[in-house]
C-alpha cells in the first residue's frame, strides 16, 4: 500500500518569472512511468515540498490536456515559498498529489463561462482555461476577466494574448486605480467593479472566481445582486493552511468539510449551506 | 470464547505474553499514571483511575518521524513494529482506536498508524470504580464493554477474573487457559456490571446538542462560555480522539506533530488570514467538530466520554456543561468579524 505522504521526486525544468514575486515552475517527475500516468483534474492541487525547509499547497496551473509536465505559479510569501523562488533548473524536489475535488467540468460544459481572476487567483483558472481552449467545441463562450494591482503584477502577460485571439473568447483585463502605465490599454478600477460594468448576462452561463479573498466576496454579491446569478451558477475556490491535504490533520476543517478534501472548489450554495465561518 | 481466570493464572498469562509480545500497560510513574513498556508483572496496576495520557500517543505519536531525506533521496521511516499487546486498556480507550480509525483508516490509509493497529493486540480491563468525570454510557460504551478489544477481562472480585475474547487473536490468548464460565459467574459479572453503571453520575443525552450547536452557531453565548479559557490546548492533547497534527521539516526529516484547534497558528495563513483567529472560534471548533461535523460524517460523536479533558483543565471547564448550557433556541447572532 502507498505511503500518503511521500513525495515524488521531480526535477525542476524551466522557471519562469511572472512578477517580481511570483514565479511559474514546470517540473516533471524523475519517474518516467510516473510521468505518464499522472492525471488531475483543473482545479485541483498538489503539496510541494523543499527537502529541509517544508510543504505547501500550489494549484496545478497546467492542464491535464497538456500531459508531459505540470506546473505551478508561486507567489513569494514564506518559508517554503521563499526556497521555491531561490530553486535554479535542474533541482530537486518533492510533489505528491493531485488532491481536491477539481472543477466540475460536466457541470460547465455547453455553457457559457465567465471566469473572473484577481493576482495569483488566475492560476488555477488557467488550468481551466487551457482545459476549455484545447476541448472548445464543449463549451461555449469564454469570457475571462482578470486584474492585478498594477500593470507590473499581471501574471501570464505572453498567454494573455494567446487566449485574446482564441475563438470566441473575450478578455478584459484591468488594473487598480493608480496601478496603470502609460501604454495601458485595458480597464482601470476594482476587479468586481468591472465585472458589473461588463454584466455578463447569467442566461447558460456559469461564473467561476479565484482571488484574494475580498475580492471574491464582493464578486459573489455582485454577481447574485443585480446581475441576477443564482448561487448554483457560482465557482469559487477557498483557500485554508493546509498540512496533510487528505482530511487527516484536521487544520482545514470548515463545517462538515474539509477545504482540501472536499474542496477546494465549491459553488456559491455549498458554501452558503456550509453556514457561516467563511 | 469465556474463561475464568483466578489471579495467578491471569499473572501468568501477562508474563508469557511478555515473553513474546512488546508490553505496553499502565504504572505509576512518580505518582502519575501512565501507559508504558513494561518488562515485569509487579510495575503494571490492577485497580486504577483511567491513565493521564489516552494510548493514542502509541498509533499517533505526539512526536513521529514520516521519512527522512538525504541530498533529494527520501527514506521512508521503518514502520515494522514488533508484536505489541496494550495491557489493562479501558473500554473507554478501546473505543477511541475505531474512532480513530474512521480517520486514518479511510480511503486514503494512514500506513503510520495503520501498521501500529495491525501489530497491537488490546486487552482491556473492565472498569468496577469509575470517576466522577467519567460517562462513558453516554457515548455508546460502558464500563464493561469490549468494544474495540481483542480480550476484556472483567474483575469479578475476590481474586477471580472473567475474560472474553473478540477477536480471534483474542481467542488463541484464552485458549486452554482457567476454566468455563457457568451460569452463576455469568449473573455475578452482570450484577458487577450493573452496579458500576449506575456508578456512573454523569448522564447526558448528546443528541441534544446536535441541534443546539446547529441552531447555536452565531450565538452569543460562545464568546461567555471561552471567557475562561486560556487557549492551553490540554483537553485537545490529553483526549483520545483529538488527532490534528501538524507536520514540519527538521534536521534531516519530515516530522509530524500533535496540534490542536485551541492555538491560533493553526488556521494562521502566511497572508495573515485566519478564519479562527478569536478564542470564541477556536473554542467552539472542537464543540462543533466532536459533537455536530464528525457526527454528520460519520454517524457517532467524536467523544468516548473518557472525562480526561475535563479532569484537567487547569481553568475546570465541564464541557458537558457548556453544551448543556448552549440555548437550545439561537440567540442575538454575533456575527464574527
Ligand atoms: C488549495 C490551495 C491552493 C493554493 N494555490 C496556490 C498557488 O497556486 N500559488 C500560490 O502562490 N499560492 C497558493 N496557495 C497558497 C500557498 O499555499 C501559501 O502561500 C503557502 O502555503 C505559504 O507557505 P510558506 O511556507 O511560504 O509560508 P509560511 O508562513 O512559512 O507557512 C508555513 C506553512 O503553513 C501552511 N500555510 C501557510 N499559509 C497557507 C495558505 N494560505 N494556504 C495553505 N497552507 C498555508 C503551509 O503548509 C506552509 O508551508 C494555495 C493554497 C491552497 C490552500
Ligand atoms: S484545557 Fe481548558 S483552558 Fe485549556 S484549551 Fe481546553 S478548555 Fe481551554
Ligand atoms: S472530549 Fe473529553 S470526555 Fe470526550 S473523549 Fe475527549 S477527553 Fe474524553
Ligand atoms: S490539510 Fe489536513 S485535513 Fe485538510
């Protein structure tokens, strides 16, 4: 029987710098069989580990339609996070995983999607995005709307691009107030604020957010007041320090579930029904 | 399989278990009772308040290495075990490892603590003076029960033992061992058993509380019921289904700890976000875990009403009496900020 708890090595194959704190690994493992039979689902995530300094939790940012690799988008914050960020190609580490639930992709296919990101929110996002680009017949139209503090902060700044000029896919990108330069083309205010001005309309479409947690609150009231979304049309992901990431340590315990377990996506009425500590 | 056992017999049965097995039962250790190896049969006690310390600490070390790692190279850590026997358990413990159980043993196996159950035998002892804190009848156990246990033996006074086997390992233990059990040892045992129970003061009907802790979450009433509480963390440590940990890197290793719901680190995300970052919330986590989440779940309340956490506050928090206390309608909701 397998030993949950131990990682996997897998070596680091290119970093790249999305800002000047977070950084995109793409890692495979050492395994090749591994390799090949590692699947997830978008949404999901994995504990990373550095040997000696610790383990965190990282979205996988890639898509499972893209096999051969995985990647993560990190942001500098802590201990383990700072050795993520000081790791050079060709380094070591430990990936075990995939946990959680995943989006619900039978639950999006054939509709239309908003998918709304603030910062390193749109990592697992783009997961999602690369999983609907590469199956687009199954959905319908994308829109993708995403804002970081400043023009400097937005991650994936290449891909943006890409996933503008993709069929049937409308992106806005905007930037807070005073965090805009002077070549900036895209939207200036608050990522729920934009999104009301845009008003998807909820007909067939379902709304999925990643961010900072206020900002996710004001999306959920935003979108279920006047833009008229039902609870049910809601995605949300929820973020809770996490350990063991398999219902063991206890640590992300809300309500009856677990975050890492039963999460960490859930829809706006699951959470509501959870009752009242988020 | 039923045995009657005089004393020396039973004597005799733990000194050849020592012989083969690790033995693990309690002693007095400077006035503090504690489960412990043991290598002679005069250190373990007979007749005994419930130990300080519940036998988790044997599946779920407070301190217990995963693997450790040498330049990238991960070593898992040894888990063979020798044969243990727990010796003198009570029933009220036994309970707690299938608790635990529907932990560490669900889909995704602990093999930490799944190699610990798998080599330890428990023989259990019935309990004939229970404490004051103690209501374990209020939890689905009793003082006589063998839930959980391989062997239970039941002290029938004047020298004479009374034990049942519940497993088959149980069994090989007893076999060719003291005499059959007739009709008359049958009636003692249930009239011992009886007495002890109505021993027991402490009745409380946990179905109640699920309702209550449902209705009461906003209330008020929790920030009155933490007032005392300092946040120490005792009644998560010393109670046998508590099983939070924590897991760090060290020297050389990955180590993984006990935690618990009371300290503030324990939800504290690196951004500074903590969902339970007041007392109130963090005391109310364990009442609504152990009596409301783990009941959903899985069908029985996280408790074996052991009474150890409320033998040991250092504060006397009776935690049958905050839930007894919690309105049973909601009260002002005071929502958290
Ligand atoms: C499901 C999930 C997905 C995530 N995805 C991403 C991502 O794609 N990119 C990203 O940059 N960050 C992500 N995070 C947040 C990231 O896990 C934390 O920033 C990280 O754990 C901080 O670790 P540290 O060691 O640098 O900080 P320290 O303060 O040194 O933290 C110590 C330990 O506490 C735990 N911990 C602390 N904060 C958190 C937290 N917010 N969430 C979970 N565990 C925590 C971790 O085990 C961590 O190693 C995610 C969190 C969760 C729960
Ligand atoms: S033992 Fe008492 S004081 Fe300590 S955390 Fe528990 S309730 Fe609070
Ligand atoms: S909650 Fe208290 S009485 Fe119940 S099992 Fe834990 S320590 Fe024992
Ligand atoms: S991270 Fe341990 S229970 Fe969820």
């Amino acid at each position: 029987m397998e030993n949950i708890y131990l990682p996997h090595s897998a070596i680091v194959k290119e970093i790249i710098s999305e800002t000047a704190d977070i950084k995109t690994f793409r890692l495979t493992f050492e395994d090749e069989r591994l390799q090949k039979s590692f699947t997830y689902l978008a949404g999901q995530f994995v504990e990373f580990s550095v040997y000696g300094v610790g383990e965190a939790p990282f979205c996988l940012a890639s898509s499972p339609t893209r096999p051969g690799q995985i990647e993560c988008t990190i942001k500098k914050m802590g201990k383990v996070t700072q050795a993520i960020h000081d790791l050079e190609v060709g380094d070591q580490v430990g990936i075990r995983g995939p946990y959680g639930n995943g989006f619900p992709l039978k639950e999006l296919r054939g509709k239309n999607l908003v998918l709304v990101g603030g910062g390193i929110g749109l990592a697992p996002l783009r997961s999602l995005i690369q999983n609907v680009l590469d199956k687009r017949d199954e959905y319908g139209d994308v829109l993708i709307i995403y804002g970081a503090k400043s023009t400097e902060e937005l991650v994936y700044q290449k891909e943006l691009e890409e996933w503008e000029n993709s069929p049937r896919v409308k992106m806005v990108l905007t930037v807070d107030p005073g965090g805009e330069d002077q070549k900036w083309q895209g939207e200036i205010g608050f990522v729920p604020t934009i999104l009301e001005k845009v008003n998807p309309s909820p007909d067939n479409r379902m709304l999925i957010t990643c961010g900072p947690p206020i900002m996710i609150r004001y999306v959920l009231l935003g979108a279920t007041g006047e833009m008229g979304y039902r609870p049910q049309q809601i995605i949300t992901t929820l973020e809770m320090k996490m350990k063991c990431g398999l219902g063991k340590c206890g640590r992300c315990n809300i309500g009856r579930v677990y975050i890492c377990k039963d999460g960490p996506v859930f829809t706006y009425q699951q959470l509501k029904d959870l009752g009242n500590e988020f | 399989m039923k045995r009657l056992l005089k004393k020396e017999e039973l004597n005799r049965l733990l000194l050849g278990l020592m012989k083969e097995y690790d033995v693990i039962a309690p002693i007095d250790e400077e006035g503090l009772i504690l489960f412990r190896p043991v290598t002679k049969v005069e250190q373990v006690l007979w007749d005994y308040p419930n130990s300080l310390k519940p036998v988790k600490e044997f599946f779920l070390p407070p301190r217990e290495v995963l693997f450790q790692f040498k330049r990238g190279k991960v070593q898992p850590a040894n888990l063979s075990l020798k044969k243990r026997v727990i010796w003198g358990v009570r029933p009220c413990d036994a309970r707690s490892l299938l608790l635990l159980d529907k932990v560490f043993l669900d889909s995704t196996q602990d093999v930490y603590y799944r190699e610990k159950r798998k080599s330890t035998l428990l023989v259990g002892l019935s309990c004939n003076h229970p404490e004051k804190s103690c209501f374990c009848t209020s939890f689905a156990s009793g003082p006589h029960h063998k839930e959980g246990m391989d062997l239970l033996i039941a002290d029938l006074e004047e020298g004479i033992f009374l034990l049942e086997s519940n497993s088959p390992e149980g069994e090989q233990l007893l076999k060719g061992r003291g005499k059959e059990v007739n009709k008359i040892d049958e009636k003692i045992r249930t009239k011992i058993k009886e007495k002890t129970e109505r021993k027991i003061e402490r009745k409380l009907k946990p179905s109640q509380f699920l309702e209550r802790l449902t209705n009461g979450f906003d209330s008020s009433y929790w920030e009155k019921a933490s007032r005392q509480c300092i946040s120490c963390g005792i009644c998560r440590y010393l109670c046998p289904t508590c099983h939070c940990f924590d897991i760090a890197d060290e020297e050389g290793e990955r180590v993984r700890f006990w935690d618990g719901c009371s300290f503030r680190n324990f939800t504290k995300m690196t951004s500074g976000e903590n969902p339970r970052f007041g007392k109130r919330e963090r005391f109310k986590q364990w009442y609504y875990h152990k009596f409301g989440y783990f009941k959903e779940n899985h069908g029985v309340f996280l408790c074996v009403g052991c009474g150890r956490c409320l033998r040991n506050c250092p504060v006397k928090i009776d935690f049958s009496e905050v839930l007894q206390q919690l309105p049973a309608q909601a009260q002002t909701p005071a929502r958290e900020g």
